[in-house]
C-alpha cells in the first residue's frame, strides 16, 4: 500500500541544509496499525507529510496505492488526498467558523466522483458512532479539545479512506482523552481495516500499535 | 450544484463575519458604477431629448443655416470659423427660396430675448419672427385665437401668438392671453391673438411669435434671419428641393458660406458628438472603478493571508489548487457584483427623482454593462489574491500561524 524507496527530503534553512529524512525505505501494508516513534526534529512529521502527499521528497521514490506520485499532478494528488487520505492533527485543524458537521462534510464538497452514499447520514452516523452525534451543530471552538478530535476523526473518515495519517493526536489532550482517541482508532483498525499510522513522540502511544517505526535524525533506526 | 451553493455560501459567510470591512470594500465599487450610471444615464437621456426636439419638426424640413455648420464636414474649428465670417440671410433669400416649386412652405426664423411685461407680469423671454406658415413647421395645437394670417405678416401688424408656458407667467391664467396686449422692450407693444400648446422646447414654449415684417421695426433693424426652414410635403423630393435651394444661395453666395441640412444630418452629427462625449465619461466613472477594483484586491489579499491555515486545512482533505482560487474569486466577484448592484440600485433611485425637471435615462444596456463591468472587475482583481491563495504549499499554509 505505501511503498517508500530511499526517499530523502532537504531543505536549506538560511545557508545550512537540513536533512529532514534521508534515504528512507519502507513499506506499509494494507490494514496495518503502525507508529512511526521519534523525537522533535527527527524528521517523522516530514516523514508523515510524504506519505500523506502533503509534501514532496527531494529524491527517492513513493509509490501509494500502486501508483508513482512522481509523475501525478497537483490536482490527482489532491483528488489522491480527498478520496483515500484522511488526516488527523495535533492540533485538530477544524475550521472554526464552521459547525461541526460542516466540518465533517467539507471533503465531500471537494469530491471529484459522485459518491454512492448519502452524505450527510453517513456524516451523522460517524459523529453517533464516535460519541458526539450531539454536538453537530456547534461550533469547534464550543467544545473541549477531545470532542474536536472525535470530530476531526469523523472529517477524516467521512470519505471512507484507505489511510488514516495521525500526527500526534494525542498531544493536546489529557492521558485519559487521548487514551479514548486512541481506543476510537485502534477500533476503526479492527472494525474497518483502515490502514492507520501514528506520528508521535510517546513511547506509551506507540507501544499501543501493532508495528513501531523509529526514526532518528531522519533515518530508521532498529531500536529506539 | 452541491459545490456552487457552498461556495456562494462560504462567500456570504465572509461577508457577514466581516460586515464592515466588506461594506467598505464594495462602496469604491458602488461610487464607481453610480458615476458612470449617472453618466451614462445623462449621455443617452440628453441625447434622446435632442432627438425628440428633432422629431417634433419632422423629417421632411430642410434647414438653411449660414456658415458650414453641421454636416459640412471638417472639423469643429472650420466649423465654427467659417460660422464667424459668414453672411446673414435677409428677406431678398427668403423670397428667392419661396420661389422653391417643391417647397410646402418656407418660414424665416429669427429669435430673440427680450424683456416681455404685461399688465401683471415682467418676465424675460423669446420673441421670435416668423411668418404665417410657422405652424405648419411644428403642427402647433391652437388652443385659443389664431395663428398669424398671412396679411399679418405683409401689413407688419403688431400681432403675437403665445406659448403656453409663457402665457402662464405673464398672466393669471393662460387662457385670459388671447386679447392682451404686452410690451416688448417698452418700444413695441404687440396684441396676443393666439395661444398655442408647448411642444417641449423650452425656447418655443416660453416665446411670442411675432410676423417677421414687425420685428424689422424696431427689434431686428439689420433685417436678418438666423436661419430658414423649407417644409417639403413628399420625402421623396428632400433631396431635389436641398439640391435646389442650394442652387438658388448659390447665385448669392459661395458653397462654404451656408448650409442646407437634413434634420437626419444634424441627428448623425448629434448622435457621433453623444458618443465621444459618452466615451469621455466613461473613461472618467472608469478610474474610480479601477480604484474601487484596487481595494477589492487588496483586502482579498489580506484575507488571503488571515486565512492561510484554511487554506491548508482545506488542501490537506482534498481541495485542488483550482477549488481554493475559485473560492476567493467567488468572493471577490460576489464582492464586487453586490457594489455594483447597490451603485445601480442608488443611480436608479436618483434618475427617478430627477427625471420629471431633467432628462436622465437608464436603459437595459447600462444596466448589463454595469453589472458586466463590476463582475469583470471582480473577476480580474481577485485573480491575482486567488491566485497566491491557490498556489501556497498545504504543508506550509496548514503550519501557519
């Protein structure tokens, strides 16, 4: 499913070039529960950006559901993005002038194929299933940080993705918060088979997923 | 369907989270469409006027003017210069033309202000020389009395026929005219013994016409005419009877020194002198609708900027560079369009209420041009904002804070 070959990405900050990840080969299964462990500045979020084709590697190449992205262009990467990626931050990314539900049903606006659901029962449905069906209606900024990420999570789910990105889901919310979020995603894996990979820095949360990736000054390392 | 709503509604959204700035962003559009409305509205109403005025004589009278006036062609400067040095009709060419065998009528014309005082009033207004067959020119409705009669005019009676809007001022009621006398410069008193309807023209409906033969008396004592109308009854003859009465002034005086026009010649020069005078204001109105466009630009530029992150939100779940640029495009036409639209709105209200003292005129091609030239601006100056929204990278704009 993701097939990454010595993938690299540098960038020049002022005159010093930073090697955000250098060489990286990996491959990711299909319905796998992965983490990719490493500290601040390892270069794991670059990482996750590549796989998420929110971010292009410098060289090397990546191949996601048996396409080369290298040849795609802005637009199917983006259509990529909308109908098989969802995205889950630290830091939620809700619009905040939007509701909740709203929040929820904007990739479907953005859909490039008609899609053979009604979206607008599917997106309550999540929110149901995830715990906040009462809570549609309001604005993010309206309610407490996990409810956001419950919401975020049904905005990721919305378009029935093959891959779900988290990039440190839990690193705004208190253990017990983020102990449920992770619960919800450890779920969606079993239940759906979603391929899901977390980026974070906490050993505790890694530990809960199946395969631990560890990356250290943007190379994998073996052991941690 | 689903996307165009959403976009539009995303559009409002903004505007009504940022009420005031967006108000203030539009009003440059809205002043600007409102000028070049009004303008417009101006051009075409005083334009239409003339061309009333033009139609209450008919097209079926020749017009002699001295000099080359109108349709003579060359610029406005011979124009005027071969007006300057030019003769002045007298009756001996009045008589010549009557000789005309295609003419209807012939009618000298000579006009005149003057300090006009009846027994009640005092007023300042046109006295004008004519003949007998004055009324055929302008079908003149009689409304009392009678029009000047032919020996009149041969025995320089001292006889008037008022207009409405003139009788009304010199008397209580216009109708009490017929049969007064008033003084005309205190040295020539003339009998009223006709009162005919206003036609529009403001110069005829606040005049007394007078036989020409009286005004040589004392007002007009060179005994010229400013101009001769020659009325011809079958329009296929226009042409001949032109050609004719140019031979007859040509025994008399050169080819530049007068000029026999069509009313449809004066209308074709009327019409191309409108149309750069509309141009002229156009270009005008334009600058404060480039300005208006300018300020579109610059706050979407700034919202562009106040909303980087969702931009990068939106781009992270799937929005092509395309959906973000149509997204603050909507905005800035919608932006622009809704200025427009308020700008026309106001033109519209005040073209009402000036209509009935001034002719003003707002027709469907003002409208759509309005509204086409606000989208237009929409379009165009959102573009270059929409553009550097669409082209920021997702990771970058999603990490701004």
């Amino acid at each position: 499913m993701i097939e990454l070959k010595k993938v690299s990405k540098h960038y020049t900050l002022g005159e010093e070039e930073v090697k955000a990840v250098s060489d990286i080969s990996l491959t990711i299964k299909e319905g796998e529960y992965a983490s990719i462990l490493g500290t601040s500045g390892s270069g794991k979020s670059t990482l996750m950006h590549i796989i998420g084709l929110l971010d292009q590697a410098t060289s090397g190449s990546v191949k996601l559901f048996n396409q080369n992205i290298e040849k795609l262009k802005d637009n199917e990467i983006s259509t990529i993005r909308n109908e098989n990626i969802g995205f889950i931050f630290q830091s939620y990314n809700l619009i905040p002038k939007l509701t909740v539900m709203e929040n929820v049903l904007l990739p479907t606006i953005y859909a490039k194929h008609k899609l053979d659901y009604d979206v607008q029962k599917r997106a309550q449905e999540l929110l149901e299933r995830i715990g906040i069906g009462h809570r549609a209606d309001f604005h993010p900024n309206k309610i407490s940080g996990g409810q956001q990420q419950r919401a975020a999570i049904a905005r990721a789910l919305i378009m029935k993705p093959k891959l779900i990105l988290a990039d440190e889901p839990t690193g705004n919310l208190d253990t017990k918060t983020g102990d449920e979020i992770l619960d919800l995603l450890e779920e969606l894996n079993d239940d759906l088979g979603v391929t899901i990979i977390i980026v974070t820095h906490e050993k505790e949360v890694a530990d809960r997923t199946k395969r631990q990736i560890y990356i250290r000054d943007g190379e994998l390392v073996k052991k941690y | 369907m689903k996307y165009a709503i959403s976009v539009i509604k995303n559009a409002i959204g903004e505007f009504e989270r940022n009420r005031v700035r967006t108000f203030l962003t539009s009003l440059g559009i809205m002043i600007g469409v409102f000028s070049v409305v009004m303008l417009l509205a101006l051009g075409i109403g005083l334009k239409n006027y003339l061309e009333q005025q033009f139609e209450d004589i008919g097209s079926n009278v020749l017009f002699v003017f001295p000099g080359q006036g109108f349709g003579g062609g060359g610029s406005f400067g011979q124009a005027f210069s071969s007006f300057a040095n030019s003769i002045q009709f007298d009756e001996r060419d009045y008589k010549n033309l009557k000789q005309l065998s295609t003419a209807d009528y012939v009618v000298p014309g000579y006009i005149t202000t003057k300090q006009i005082e009846s027994k009640y009033e005092k007023t300042a207004g046109s006295i004008q020389g004519v003949n007998d067959e004055y009324d055929e020119l302008f079908n003149f409705e009689i409304l009392a009395g009678e029009f000047l009669s032919r020996s009149d005019i041969s025995s320089r009676s001292k006889v008037g026929v008022i207009a409405e809007t003139l009788a009304d001022e010199l008397f209580d009621e216009p109708d009490d005219a017929v049969g007064q006398t008033v003084e005309v410069d205190s040295n020539l008193r003339i009998k009223i013994i006709g009162l005919v309807k206003d036609i529009g023209d403001p110069e005829q409906d606040n005049s007394i016409m007078i036989p020409y033969t009286t005004t040589f008396l004392t007002i007009n004592p060179d005994k010229t005419f400013l101009s001769i109308y020659i009325g011809v009854s079958d329009s296929s003859l226009v042409t001949q009877t032109k050609k004719d009465a140019e031979d007859i002034l040509l025994r008399r005086y050169d080819d530049d020194q007068f000029s026999v026009i069509e009313p449809s010649e004066i209308l074709d020069t009327v019409t191309q002198i409108f149309s750069i005078v509309n141009g002229v204001l156009i270009a005008i109105g334009s600058v404060s609708l480039i300005v208006g466009g300018i300020g579109i630009m610059n706050i979407m530029y700034a919202s562009v900027t106040d909303r980087t992150r969702e931009i990068g939100i939106r781009r992270s779940i799937g929005a092509t560079k395309s959906d973000i640029m149509i997204q603050f495009m909507a905005e800035s036409t919608i932006l622009s369009l809704l200025g427009g639209l308020v700008g026309l709105l106001l033109a519209g209200i005040i073209v009402l209420i000036v209509r009935p003292f001034f002719p003003l005129e707002i027709n469907l091609s003002t409208v759509l041009v309005s509204l086409g030239i606000s989208s237009v601006i929409g379009i165009f100056f959102g573009s270059f904002p929409a553009r550097s929204a669409a082209n920021l990278t997702p990771i970058e704009a999603i990490r701004y804070e």
